[in-house]
C-alpha cells in the first residue's frame, strides 16, 4: 500500500498533470466564454437574420413517444457555431502570436566604443608610412 501511495504522489505532483489540470480549468473558462457569445451573441443575430424559426418545436409523434427532432437540430446549429466560433478565434490567435514569431526582437548592436585619439594619429601615421613605399 506504501508503494501505491508514493507512486501515487509522483504522479501527481509531475509538472505533466500539472500543466493538464491548468489547461482543463482555462479550458473550462474558455468554453464559458464561448458559449456566452454563442447562445448570447450570435444565436440571436442569427435569430433575427432568419425570422426568429425556432426549431426546437418541431416533434414527430411515434406511436406514444414523441422525437424531439427539433432539439437535434437546434444541438446542430449551435455546435456548427461554436465551432465557428472557436475555428474564428484560433485564426485571430495564431495570427497575432504568427507576427510575434515573425518578429523577433534582436538586440541593438551597441556603438563601438570611440577610438582614443593617440591611437587615431598612430592609425593615420602607420597608412602614410604604407603609402610611402
């Protein structure tokens, strides 16, 4: 049972199931904003672009049951925008972090340092010599 507790514990103290419980949590956050601006944003632009159909109304009675067909079709509709959706805010994403990458900051060579002038009279001494021969 020792054995199973310890390697119970360096499971889950690995930066592997940390970094996956984070992303699960912001992805969480993620799909509450998504949702948001799906059922609270476009959903009824949408709405009001068709006519305000409503399509979880529609059934089929069967025998006794009743096939709520609509609600399928209105499951459909909201998953086809949430994925456009989330395909339309990875396009924003990878754009803005593709110019980052496209851009890397390099560092400003600094100025050399300025020639001591012993050294400049020396220089200029040293190529009338060469210039002589």
């Amino acid at each position: 049972m020792k054995k199973f507790i310890s390697e119970f514990k360096e499971f889950i103290s690995k930066g592997d199931v940390m970094s996956m419980a984070v992303g699960i949590i912001i992805g969480g956050a993620f799909t509450a904003i998504v949702n948001s601006l799906v059922g609270d944003v476009i959903t009824p632009l949408l709405g009001i672009i068709i006519g305000g159909i409503d399509f979880t109304g529609i059934k089929i009675t069967v025998g006794g049951a009743e096939l709520m067909v609509g609600n399928f079709i209105q499951a459909i509709i909201v998953f086809l925008l949430t994925a456009l959706v989330i395909f339309w805010m990875m396009k924003v994403f990878n754009r803005v972090f593709a110019k980052k990458k496209a851009e890397p900051e390099v560092p400003a060579e600094p100025e050399p340092a300025p020639v001591p002038e012993d050294v400049q009279l020396l220089r200029e001494i040293r190529d009338l010599l060469q210039a002589g021969r």
